[in-house]
C-alpha cells in the first residue's frame, strides 16, 4: 500500500486564460478555484485550455439552461 505521505504533493500549474490571457493558478489536486463555480462547461473548447474565473463566467452566462450556445 502506497504512504501517502509519499506522494509528491504537485504545485498549482501556472496558466494563461485562451480568452483573455489573465495568468491564474491550476490545481490539479481537486483543490482548483473552478471546483468551487457552479458553472460546468464542456472542455477544453476547440483550440481553447482553461479559462480564468472571470472568462469561465461570462462564457457561462452566455450558455442557455440546456447547455446551448446563446
């Protein structure tokens, strides 16, 4: 059985928003600020990574209900 004091802890990823380029922090742990939004889009869009919280926003508020596009 794996310790798991023994496993490497990752640090945050350094990104950059495919919108608007903001740098913003990614943790891969489950312990990421997007856990906490209550919206849930489908990613990565075509040619997009990670949204910052304010692009992940807006690109919510623009989604009707039924997860079509606006």
């Amino acid at each position: 059985m794996t310790n798991p004091q023994d496993i490497p802890v990752q640090k945050p990823r350094r990104l950059a928003c495919s919108r608007c380029g903001a740098e913003f922090g990614c943790d891969l742990s489950g312990a990421c600020w997007c856990a906490e939004e209550t919206a849930r889009l489908p990613m990565p869009v075509k040619g997009e990574d990670c949204l910052c919280r304010a692009c992940l926003r807006e690109a919510a508020a623009m989604r009707s209900p039924d997860g079509a596009q606006a």
